[in-house]
C-alpha cells in the first residue's frame, strides 16, 4: 500500500494522458492551449506500466485527466488496457464534455465507469463566453447517454463571484429529476490567475449552511471517493458535492496522486515540481517503478499551503488536470 508520513493511503490516481485542451476557460486558459505540437506523451504500453506499479501497491481507482483526454485518438485502446488490469476496479475520465455524445459508447463498452464534466453554466449564451464554444446542447445529451448506458456522471462547476454564484437554484431544479453529482468548486489560486482570483474567488461554505438549512443532509464518502463533501435530499435524484480546497484540514483525507502526460509525478497539485519518472517509466520494469513511487511518497508534504497563497509549479489546471 502506497502511504505517506502522515498516515495517509494513496488508493487513487490521476493520470493526465495530455495537457492539449480545446477549450480557453477563463480560471483555467484564457487564451487557448499555448502549447504548440503536442508531443512525447506517454504511450498506450507505457501507461500500462504505470497502471501495473500502483495497482501493486494498491491503487485501484484510476481518473484519465487532461487537458482534454478525449482530444487523444488513443483513448479507447487506453482504457481497454487499463480495464484489463485485475486489481483496477474503477476507471474514470475528466472531459469538457464535447465528444461525449460520439464517443461514450465507445468508452463504455472499453470499460470506462464514470465521467466528470466541467459546466459552469446552464445557461447556453454564458457557457459559451466561459468556454469559447456553443457545445452545451450536445453535452447534455451526451450526459443523457451515459446515464443510460449505467456509467456514473458528476458535473463539476467552478465558483465564481459574477458568473454562476447566484444560479445554485437554477442548478439544483437541473438535477432534481437527473441521477447525477453536481459538484461546486472553489476557484483556486494558480501561478497565472492572481487577478481573476481576486475578483472571482467565493467560499463555498454558505452554500453549505443553505443545503443543511434546505434539508440535505451529509452523505458518507467512499475510501476512495474524493475530496468532495456530498448531500443528499429525499426530494432530489441528484447529489450536491463540495469542493473546498482552503477549509480547515482539507489535505487530511488526501488518497490520490498525479501522473503528468510526461511522466512526472507530482505528490500534490501544487506541488513546487513534478518528479521525472520517465526513464523507469520506458524501461518498463513495474517492480522498479513501484519501488521508486514508494521511495519518492516519502516527500509529501502535509498541506498545499494554498491558503498561504503558495501555487507551486502550477500555472494552470490544464498541466495536470485539475
């Protein structure tokens, strides 16, 4: 089992497959992926490497991030070989949602079991200003598909003071009838955003104290669930969660790592720098890979210091997929 000094135990990884993103969201990459020709990702064998060293020391659940995952044409065949691993129960993508109406047949018969889509706003005119495409009617209905197919859907919002603070009653009419997880996240600080932090940065928890006044009531986490707390209502088909990453004690149930499209594992997402396990990685020896993942897991530190306005090596979320 993958554990750290402070006791904590690493059941789940995100693993970026690129950090190419089609979309330019304001907290994340308002002026488009800056990147140039996407290159030296980690390869469809490499990444079974990978799956082979943490499902050996107990990772179980594995999250595809980006960027945008789905922009990899390799994405099915990455699946399949992460499915066919015996000790991962649970594989997981983060998208933007675009080619979720094309493709989650394709990923559900693969072995994909949830996706995490980014809507900031149900309203289609602001959607697009956010994100730079008139894609929300077709991601609804790729939503619709995947629910009908058995595969697990959590909608992830970004909080922002002049953009969707004020629709939280918009959003729970939305999933009052829909099976699905809406999640709130608070904006975070990153090394390229101090200026839209500023402005747009608001705590979820008056939100929470509206839930319990509302009604909904705490629900109990998985092991292996995130950092989200979740409510439930008697009168709702969906879930609330909250993400709230400068609360007191938030990096005390820390159960996940990441992997960067490179190969560089990154012990937090703001971590002052990946550690580059490329070479182990290419070499193909599990065994070693594991030994040098337990070896490294030795430097984690016991917070990301986010509240004392540390960002790290994080520019933005797109790096390391959020």
């Amino acid at each position: 089992m993958l554990n750290d000094s402070f006791g904590r135990r690493f059941h789940y990884l995100r693993l970026s497959i690129t950090d190419v993103c089609n979309y330019r969201c304001d907290y994340c990459l308002p002026d488009g992926y800056q990147g140039g020709k996407p290159s030296g990702f980690l390869s469809p064998a490499e990444i079974e490497t990978v799956v082979g060293a943490f499902a050996s020391l107990g990772t179980h659940k594995i999250r595809l991030t980006g960027g945008e995952p789905s922009l990899r044409k390799d994405v099915p065949d990455i699946i399949q070989r992460i499915h066919a691993h015996p000790d991962i129960h649970h594989i997981g993508m983060t998208t933007n949602g675009f080619s979720l109406e094309k493709s989650v047949d394709t990923w559900a018969d693969c072995g994909l079991d949830s996706v995490n889509i980014s809507i900031d706003s149900l309203d289609p005119k602001m959607f697009n200003a956010i994100t730079g495409h008139n894609h929300l009617p077709q991601i609804l209905r790729g939503i619709d598909r995947a629910l009908s197919l058995g595969i697990k859907v959590k909608v992830n919002v970004v909080l922002m003071k002049t953009i969707n603070h004020s629709a939280l009653q918009r959003f729970l009419a939305w999933i009052k009838a829909l099976p699905i997880t809406l999640r709130f996240i608070e904006l975070m600080q990153t090394g390229d955003n101090q200026r839209l932090f500023d402005r747009e940065h608001v705590s979820g928890q008056p939100i929470k104290a509206r839930l319990l006044e509302d009604g909904w009531l705490p629900f109990l986490r998985d092991k292996a669930a995130g950092p989200a707390e979740e409510f439930y209502h008697t009168e709702s088909a969906g879930r609330i969660g909250l993400i709230m990453p400068y609360s007191k004690d938030f990096c005390a149930s820390c159960n996940r790592l990441r992997l960067s499209a490179t190969g560089k594992l990154h012990l937090c997402l703001f971590a002052e720098q990946g550690l580059d396990l490329r070479d182990t990685i290419r070499a193909g020896d599990v065994d070693a890979l594991a030994s040098q993942l337990e070896q490294l897991l030795g430097d984690k530190q016991a917070s990301h210091y986010l509240d004392a306005g540390f960002t790290g090596a994080t520019q933005h979320l797109a790096m390391i997929g959020g």
